[in-house]
C-alpha cells in the first residue's frame, strides 16, 4: 500500500500542494447523469479557494441542483482519499455541475467529481482544456476507492460526445460497448477502469487502461422467451385472434372463466411479433438500464418484452412516477412488446384511465416537481378478465353429474341431460357493475374482443397445438411489411393506429365486403369507433391474405370479433 500521496497517484503533485498558484486555475472535466431514461452530458467546473488556516477534513461544496447522493459523495471521496494517503487541502473547493438548472441523482458523477477535486486541490495532474473535452467519465466511488458499476450506463454513455473516450467503472464496460452499435459512435472508445488510482495513473500517462471493446464482449439475453404456440392446445379461436392483432398492433381483450389459459396465451404473444432491429435492442436496453433492471454486465433485451401487471399495482408502478425525479413505470418496460392486465375489471377506474394517453400517443408524460419526462409506451395491451365476478357467467351447470355446458338447449356437455341450469350465482347488478367498469374509455381502444371456453376433452388431450410461433411470427412480418409499403411516410406504424378520420382512405373495400360493412353498422349498435375498428381489423385479416381490397368474409371474421365479446 502506498504510504504517501505522492507515491499512490505519481508525481506530478508535490506532496504538499502549492495553493496559492492554483488559485486562478479554473478546471473542466465531464461527466453524466440519469435524466429519466435519457443520459445528460454534465460539465463539471471547479475552483480552489484558498484559506490561511489548514483544514482537517476536505471542504467540497458542490452547487448545480446536486441532489441525494451527489451531496454525499464528499464524505465517500474523504475515506478514498486517506486510503491513498492523501491529505485533506487547506481551503475549499467549489464545485458546479453544469447545466445547473437540472436537477442531477445519484452516483454516476462520483469518478469525475473525484478526479477533478484532486486536479484542484493540486494533487492530480491538471489536463489542457481541449484534453479534458476528450474524456466522459462515469462510475461511483466506493469508501476504498474502488470504481463500482451503476445502473443507467448504457444511457449515460450514449449522451457522451460521439468520438470521446469513456472511463467507466469494471462491470459496466460491456453495457457501454452497446453504444458503438450506433454509427455515431464508430470511433467512441471504451476504457475500463477500477481503481480512482488507475485513473489518476492514466491520466499521468503512467499506465494504460484495459480497452473494454479489445476483450471482445459478449452479450447475454436478459429476457426470457414465452411459451411456443406449437406447445398450446385448443383455443383455436384466441389462437386466430392472437395473430390478427399482432400482424395488425391490434389491442385484445379475452373474456373468460378462470383457469383457461389467459395468461399462457398472452405470455405467448411477443414470440410472435417482429424480431427486434439492432437499434431498438439498444433503445430497450437503455430503458432496463435506466430502471435498474440489468444486474450484471452484458446484459441486453433482444427479445419483446412481456410484462404481466396484477391489479392491485399503484398507477405509479404501472404508468411511472416516484419521488424526486420520475421513473418509467411498466407500460414504459413494455414498450415495442406486450402489457397483460390480467383481471381487467378489478383495476381501479383511476388507473384504467390513466392509460388512455399511452394507448393512444404511444408514449407517457410524467410530472413530479422536479421534472416532468415523456417515456415511451408503444405496447400491445393484451387484457384479460372474467365474464362476471364469479367467473363462471353463460355457463351452465348439469344437475344430474356436475358437467357444464354453455348451450342450454343442447343440454349437459358429458351427460346430455337437459337439466341445467346457470352456474353463475352473480347478481346482474353485480355483473352490470363489474363490466362497466372497464367500458369507454379502454373498451374503446381494444379492437379485437374473444370469449375464452374451457377447453373440450379431444382438446385437453390433444398431442399438439399445431402452428409454431416461428411460422406465425413469418406471417406476421410479412403483413406488417405490407402495411409498412402501403403507409410509407405517412407515419402511421401499423393498421390499429390509422387515425380516425383516415380510415376510408386506407380501408379500401370490395363491393361485397363494403355492403358487409354497411349491414354489420346497421344491424349492430357499434359507436363510431367500434365500426372504425371494425374496419381497422377487416383490414389487418385482408392483409394476412395478401388482398388489396376488404372482402366480405375479412368483414365477417372481424364482425365476429366485435359482436362475439360479451362486452360488446
Ligand atoms: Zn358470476
Ligand atoms: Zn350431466
């Protein structure tokens, strides 16, 4: 261990530093910090101010709207420092993180607020202006002086200057090379560093620090895939409905008793759609990083992600929000994948609503009072939820063995004893209360509704479930290549998202089809934008067929879906 501070970070500073001559030098170096999901670039400046007196404890002051954390990072710097035999300076040090108009957390500044106290108090090496310009320097310091890694590298490092080079700490090295998968960060280079010793040595010109892209990193999936299609028995129809809405980005909601497989089948879903572009890997991975949710380096979301919510979630879990500075909530983890809202109706009304914005704008503004951030929220709301409170509404109970059916003509499923009768016990205000619940506002913005019925016995024992999610996620490519041509530059993303007034111009129907349409508006009392979504999905299913023009039976199906909801 080294016994003097000359000795532990070189000899560039005397052991005893000339203050007065320091006193008109003024210090840059630059750093970031988490800004919601984004990086911020951070200039730190900083200035001695000399004293008479010795001090006996470091005197940093740092202004710049430095909040939590960063106000603590003195104490921190102190042990690291004792650890080198560095002794506190005389005077103080006046720090400012510039812009100083953001507000600025956590631990991400540590390494550059470290270097450049030690730069002005004259015992770290003081680097041309335009030298300084070329370093980005990221990590937390530890009481011993090590580097630690943080969360939100990945979109501390994107906001660095393309071309500089990052100093970042050991365990976050591979999450930074991410960025050179952007062609404006080509050049960017990626220096591992573990010690505020190895810094401080480099910046000597000492030693080298090991270069994080030479070690050739390896990445590692953090998501989990879903279950395969071809491993799900029955549910043929929710099967076809699964497909439409991804092949389209059509919202849907299953309607059905408990236990049937509502979960199994949404969790199936983001198999089916696209695979990810290299840039939006690196966009979803900049948003797990964000919040926290990659523990261990080289850890990327290469797949769509599924995130299942429970109803008993605050909306802030669920939408974002928090103390001091926002977080993403779910809907924001969910983005370019899958969001399940399994028992629908027992979400509060609060946070139903809450979700109108991002359903429609595919992103969420969230304000506190120190920020307010947009996070982005493009997902696919698979929702499920009972038919009544019970579970078990349209069903019907055999009085003679306990089958059920749901025909009550036709009578019991397994005896054919016409001796049934309701197996829900739920009253109809009940049931009244608990749908309407989830109508307007979301019911409105899920184009594709399907009852769920337990599964028949050929079904259950069934040796498979027939097309792999390999196979549909091929159709469903092809089709979303289709509605890519036909929107081009328009900006429209997928069918589900043509807008409202736009709908005659991209539907184009056959005859046939169009008097279809007509008829299903006339018989049915669809709102206008049920029939808009009618549409919308009639279109989506022409699309899977390769048909320019809406026939009748595209018209149909998508009828089906509407009318065969019992929410509808
Ligand atoms: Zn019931
Ligand atoms: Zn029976």
């Amino acid at each position: 261990m080294a016994s003097t501070a000359s000795e532990a970070i070189g000899h560039m500073a005397p052991a005893k530093p000339e203050h007065r001559s320091l006193e008109t030098l003024e210090h840059s170096l630059y750093g970031g910090v988490l800004y919601g999901v984004e990086g911020r670039p951070i200039e730190l400046q900083a200035r001695y101010f000399g004293a008479d007196a010795p001090g006996d404890a470091w005197r940093i002051h740092i202004t710049g709207m430095a909040k939590g954390a960063i106000n603590e990072v003195t104490g921190r710097l102190s042990g690291a420092f004792a650890k080198y035999g560095i002794p506190p300076m005389h005077g103080e040090i006046l720090i400012n993180l510039a812009p100083a108009g953001l507000p600025k957390e956590g631990t991400s500044l540590d390494l550059a607020i470290a270097v450049i106290v030690l730069q002005a108090a004259g015992y770290a090496p003081v680097l041309r202006p335009e030298l300084g310009k070329s370093y980005f320097l990221i990590g937390e310091v530890s009481l011993h002086g090590e580097i630690r890694r943080i969360n939100g590298a990945l979109p501390i490092a994107l906001c660095a200057k393309p071309g500089t080079t990052l100093i970042v700490p050991r365990g976050n090295e591979k999450e930074c090379c991410m960025v050179r998968g952007l062609p404006e960060h080509a050049s960017t280079r990626i220096l591992v560093a573990e010690t505020v010793q190895d810094v401080l040595r480099f910046m000597q010109g000492k030693s080298k620090l090991a270069d994080a892209m030479r070690e050739n990193p390896k990445f590692e999936g953090v998501l989990r895939p879903g279950p395969d299609f071809a491993n799900i028995k029955g549910q043929e129809l929710a099967k076809r409905a699964i497909l439409i809405a991804a092949a389209g980005g059509h919202n849907v909601l299953m309607v059905g008793p408990p236990g049937e497989g509502k979960s199994l089948l949404a969790s199936a879903f983001p198999g089916i759609l696209p695979p990810l572009t290299n840039s939006e890997k690196i966009e979803l991975t900049r948003l797990y990083s964000a919040k926290g949710l990659l523990n261990e380096d080289g850890l990327v979301v290469s797949r769509r992600p599924f995130r299942a919510v429970h109803h008993t979630a605050s909306k802030q879990s669920l939408i974002g929000g928090g103390k001091g500075l926002p977080e993403p909530g779910e809907i924001t983890l969910a983005h370019r994948g899958v969001l399940f809202m399994d028992e629908l109706a027992e979400f509060s009304r609060g946070t139903l609503e809450s979700l109108r914005q991002p359903i429609e704008a595919g992103c969420i503004t969230v304000s506190r009072v120190d920020a307010s951030f947009d996070f982005p929220a493009q997902f696919t709301l698979v929702a499920a939820m009972n038919p009544c409170p019970c579970g078990y509404f349209g069903q019907y109970i055999c009085r003679d063995c306990l089958g059920y059916t749901y025909d009550q003509k036709a009578g019991c499923g397994r005896c054919s004893s016409v001796n049934v009768k309701p197996r829900c016990e739920c009253k109809p205000t009940a049931v009244h209360t608990y749908r309407k619940k989830i109508s307007g506002p979301i019911l409105d913005r899920i184009d594709l509704h399907l009852e769920l019925r337990p599964l028949s016995v050929d079904e259950k024992f069934a040796k498979n479930g027939g097309t792999s999610s390999a196979e549909l996620r091929k159709l469903v490519s092809a089709t979303r290549d289709i509605q890519q041509q036909r929107f081009g530059a328009s900006g429209i993303a997928c069918n589900a998202a043509i807008p409202g007034g736009e709908v005659a111009k991209w539907c184009l129907f056959a005859t046939a089809g169009f008097d279809r349409y007509k008829a299903a508006i006339s018989e049915g009392t669809f709102s206008t934008r049920a029939t808009d979504r009618m549409a919308k999905v009639a279109r989506t299913i022409a699309d899977l067929e390769k048909r320019e023009v809406i026939e009748e039976h595209h018209v149909q199906e998508a009828v089906d879906f509407l009318s065969g909801s019992p929410l509808a």
